[in-house]
C-alpha cells in the first residue's frame, strides 16, 4: 500500500502547475495555471495526471527536446 495520499486533480478543478496532462482514457492536453481541467467527451468528469512541463515559449530548449535538427558546419575551404 502506498503512504502517497494525494489525489489527481478531477475535471472543473483549477490547474496549479503548467504542465501536459492526461485523462483516464489517454488524451493528453497542455494546460497552464488557473486554467480548469476539462470534462472528457466520453468518460465526462475524469481525473487527470501530469506527465511532463510544459515548455516556455521564450524559454530555449537547449536539450532538444522537440527533435529540432541540428545545425549543420559548413566547410569554407581550406586556409
């Protein structure tokens, strides 16, 4: 048995964290602070689990974590 009593947030509750959330069915949805979590379409009132931050539109992913390419060395010949 788990010591963890916290609950997952349920559909109508405020968001408190940025992040991308999950429903019980897969859907996954990016929310940020003070948003309300949604109802499902199907299940209807559904409890959500954070699986990750969301990243900052100003913030640089130094990681690459979005597969962005990376950028390429050109030679300019020889000196």
């Amino acid at each position: 048995m788990s010591k963890d009593k916290t609950m997952d947030p349920m559909s109508h509750e405020t968001v408190e964290t940025d992040g991308i959330y999950a429903d019980e069915a897969g859907r996954e949805v990016t929310l940020k602070r003070g948003d309300k979590f949604p109802a499902d379409l199907v299940l209807g009132e559904t409890t959500w689990e954070m699986k990750g931050f969301s990243l900052n539109e100003a913030e640089i992913d130094h990681q690459q974590k979005e597969n962005t390419p990376p950028r390429l060395h050109v030679k300019t010949g020889d000196r």
